[in-house]
C-alpha cells in the first residue's frame, strides 16, 4: 500500500491522549491525530523522528496524521486501522498462501456477540477473519496486546464458536514494522489473551502471522512469521 506524497518530517515530544501526539514540525509545535488507542511505549518515544499525513480542514482538530516512527533506524507504521486494508491487498494480489482462492464476501461481520473483520469465500467454505495491528517487538519477537484486551479475547471466543460450528476461522496478526523473527502473544501484559489464544488454535482457528515491509514510500504485507503459542 503506497502512503500518501507529501509527507512531513518531524520529531514526536509527546504523547498528549490516546489518539494525539504533539510533533515538533521544524521549530514549531503541532498536534497530530494517532489511529491507535494502545499503549505504544516502545513508539512513544521524545525525539523519534516521524512522518506525517497532512490533513488541512476546517473540521480537524489537528493539522496532522501520524503516519510512521522510526525506532533505532526502524520504521514502524503506528496506524492501527490499515491491517484490515493491508490484509485485503495481499488477499487480492494472491501473497497470502494460507488464503489460496479466497475472496472478501462481506466485512464487519456481526458474529456470536460481536464483529470480526471479514468473512471470505474460500474453497473449503466460508472464513471469518479477524485482524490485529502489532507493532511491539522485544528481542525479534513480535508481540501482542501490548495491555489487557477484553475486545481481542471476545473476538477469539467468537472465532472458536466459529469454528466449532464448522466455520473457517482465523486470528491475522500484522506487524507492521520488518525487524520481527517470529510472533508470540504477550503473556505479561495480558495472561488471559495468551491462554485464548492457544484455546482457539485447540479449537481449529488458524493463528498466523504476517510481518510488514514498512518504508517512507509504502507499507505492504512482506512475509508470514512463525507464531510461537
């Protein structure tokens, strides 16, 4: 997925709430927009440098949104809503051997209490997918969450409900940055998620993982990882 032209320099002073940062864009101070509610303390870090989306409107409250931060020479894509896009063109470039012969057929699908991202027709049956941005990454391993998630863990009790009913069903994890060997979930930040996750994979989900090639120009699905449950 090529990013937007025109993107600006800047360094990161600060996180000032969820979904804003304050980016110091030359000499001056602005606010940018983050598309992502984690905890990112391996991205939050003053003097990063980072790429921004212009975003002119008289409707925003900032001028900005963060694209990329770069972490001892790694960039890292810190949007957590492109997964789903990511996913959706490496399906329709046929790069994802895993989903040979699927399609998209519908995507926020309501199922069993809540909504996972895409249902797909495949040649075994219908699929639904769901997936998760990753952007930690500690000692070549990718990780997720990065704090408790009850909403992750409803989406692999749907997911396993799925599957029991003789649905395909599949967790993706993107990483969204290329330093990763392997994929793991996050035991210490949320011991609940890691015991589901290994239940859903008990139960016929299919757990994988995906790492990003991720550059000023682009970030585009690269190469699947081993997942280490």
């Amino acid at each position: 997925m090529r990013l937007p032209p025109g993107l600006v320099s800047a360094r990161l002073v600060r996180r000032l709430n969820r979904f804003a940062v304050e980016v110091a864009v030359g000499e001056a101070l602005a606010t940018a927009h983050l598309a992502n509610s984690g905890r990112l303390y391996e991205l939050m870090v003053p003097g990063a440098p980072v790429l921004l989306v212009p975003r002119a409107s008289p409707t925003r409250r900032t001028a900005y949104d963060l694209a990329l931060v770069c972490i001892d020479g790694v960039w890292v894509s810190a949007d957590a809503r492109l997964p789903n896009a990511l996913f959706r063109e490496a399906l329709a470039e046929g790069r994802l051997p895993e989903f040979s012969g699927c399609r998209p057929a519908r995507a926020e699908v309501a199922y069993g209490g809540t909504r996972l991202d895409f249902l797909l027709e495949c040649p075994r049956g219908p699929t639904l997918v769901e997936t998760k941005s990753v952007t930690l990454v500690e000692g070549g391993i990718a990780l997720f969450p990065d704090a408790p998630t009850e909403r992750g863990r409803r989406h692999l009790r749907a997911l396993s409900a799925a599957a029991g009913e003789g649905l395909g069903a599949a967790v993706v994890f993107v990483v969204q940055r290329e330093d990763a060997r392997a994929f793991a979930p996050h035991r210490a930040a949320d011991p609940r998620f890691a015991a589901g996750l290994a239940a859903a994979a008990r139960a016929g989900v299919r757990v994988l993982a995906y790492r990003c090639r991720v550059d000023p120009c682009q970030v585009s699905i690269a190469s699947s990882l081993p997942v280490l449950l």
